[in-house]
C-alpha cells in the first residue's frame, strides 16, 4: 500500500519538480539525461519508455505508440519540442531514435506473433504439411512415415495419429518454432529427442515444445521479454528472435527436467510452473540476454 501511494505521489507530483530542478542545474531535460546516463539496450530504452509514457506532453505520450516509418518525424518533433541543441548534444538524436525503434519493433513482434498464432493448422493447407513432414525429416532422418496419418507421429512427442490435433491451442506458431528449432539446432533437437525418450522420466517432445510456445507467447505478451529483446537487437527485434527465445527454453527446459528427476509426467505442470518461475526471475535482470 505503501508502495503504491509513493508511485502515485512521485508520478503525479515530485517527478515534475525534480525534473525542473534538474534541468535548471545542467539544463538539460530528462531524455537527454537519460541517453547520457544509460548505457545502450535494455536500461537506457525502459527509461525513455517510462519517460515518453509518463510525459505530460500529448507528443511524448504519443511517441510509445507510432510505427517505424514515423520514428524520424517524432524524433524531430521532440527535438523540437524540448528545445535541443542537437549540434552540442549530437548522440541524442541518434540514441533516442535506437530507443524509439526498439520500443515501436517490441509492439509489432508481438502483432507478428499474434498473428501466426491465431493461423490454425489447415491439413488442406500445402505449406503447412510440408512444415510438418519436414519437421519429421529432420528429427528421424532414418525413419520414413508410413502414412500421413500413423502412430509413428507419437516417436516424436505427438498425443495423436495426426499432428494438427495438437496444434490446436498456439496454431501455426507451435509448428513455426519446433521446425526453426530443429533447422537450426539439428543436433541439438535430435539430442533433445533422445532424451525425451527416457523409458521413466521421459516426456512427449512436441506436446512440451508447443506448451513452451505458449509459455514464450504469454512473456512476450505480458512485456517480461523487453529487456531480453532490447538487449539483443540493436534496433529491431524480429520473428527470429521469438523463435530463438523459444529454443533457449526448450534447450533449458530438457536440463531443467532432467535436473530436478520428476516422479514422473503426470507432474509436468507443477515442474513446468517452477521453471516458468525461474524464466522470469532471469528476464527481471535488466542485462538479460537469453539465447543459445
């Protein structure tokens, strides 16, 4: 409660005069403090979020919300706005405009990835079945499906005769992140595979990478990767950088399982929260880089 009043107290009134009692000593306001004070990724780009978003001026608020083709008109809005000297302080420009795409590129990855997941998996759908069958491909190279429709789809962690089954809860995105594994991973994924297949503290290999997807969606979802995010991409964070998050949990999640010898799966989702609790503890750093 505490906490609560100070937060309410500090944004509505002490932040203000502290910010005009500063800028009266190096006359400087509180952007340029910050890119001055913080060093690149994650740090200085949630400063300038903050800033921009508690901002009492309609063009800073506005500036957390507009899409990359419009960085440079507001950059020059804010430069203008506050009066700066962009000839005496010539990194501002170039740091708040890193800023600005890292925060507008946050906001479009996860429309990105809002819409492959909502693309549900077509059976009738030619590069959706191609994904699949590849995705076997690359994790039996020495077996060959004996139909599309076979129980052999449970030796890589499927529940069902046909895949798409499964696939139902994160749509497309499930399949885009297990085949990105393993085309980029091979050896990796096979290993990991091998490894599911523990005759008593195995697990369903696919049936876990789509419920890591899920957990990889609700991060990204909540904001808890933008410090991950900001600190990995110099200016845009991209689809590839899901897909590489989603790897690192599953590559972590396989020593994590193993690491903590469950009785068996049916307590997946108690082992599945505590890692899960574990991930965001690391993502709270704001110097995280989580990536293979």
């Amino acid at each position: 409660m505490l906490n609560y009043i100070w937060q309410y107290l500090y944004s509505n009134y002490f932040r203000f005069w502290l910010k005009w009692f500063l800028r009266q000593i190096d006359g400087k306001c509180e952007l340029q403090r910050i890119c001055d004070g913080s060093k690149d990724g994650a740090r200085r780009t949630h400063k300038i979020e903050y800033s921009l978003e508690h901002s009492k001026s309609k063009v800073l608020q506005s500036a957390i919300n507009i899409y990359e083709d419009e960085i440079d008109k507001y950059v020059s809005d804010i430069i203008q706005q506050k009066k700066i000297n962009v000839e005496k302080y010539k990194s501002f420009q170039i740091n708040l405009r890193t800023c600005l795409f890292q925060i507008s590129g946050y906001k479009r990855l996860y429309l990105e990835v809002e819409d492959v997941r909502k693309q549900p998996y077509d059976s009738d759908n030619h590069q959706h079945e191609q994904q699949l069958l590849e995705l076997w491909d690359l994790l039996m190279p020495h077996e060959k499906l004996k139909s599309r429709i076979t129980k052999q789809w449970g030796d890589i962690g499927f529940q069902g005769d046909d895949p798409k089954t499964d696939f139902r809860g994160m749509g497309i995105l499930g399949l885009a992140n297990l085949l990105y594994f393993s085309r980029h991973y091979t050896e990796e994924s096979r290993l990991i595979l091998s490894h599911s297949s523990h005759p008593k503290i195995g697990y369903s290999y696919a049936i876990v990478g789509i419920n890591l997807t899920e957990m990889a969606y609700s991060l990204l979802k909540s904001g808890a990767l933008k410090s991950n995010f900001y600190n990995m991409a110099p200016r845009l964070p991209e689809i590839k950088s899901f897909h590489q998050f989603f790897c690192y949990l599953l590559y972590e999640f396989d020593k994590f399982w193993f690491k903590e010898e469950p009785e068996s799966i049916m307590h997946f989702n108690q082992y599945r929260e505590k890692f899960h609790d574990q991930i965001k503890h690391l993502l709270s750093d704001p110097d995280v880089i989580l990536t293979l």
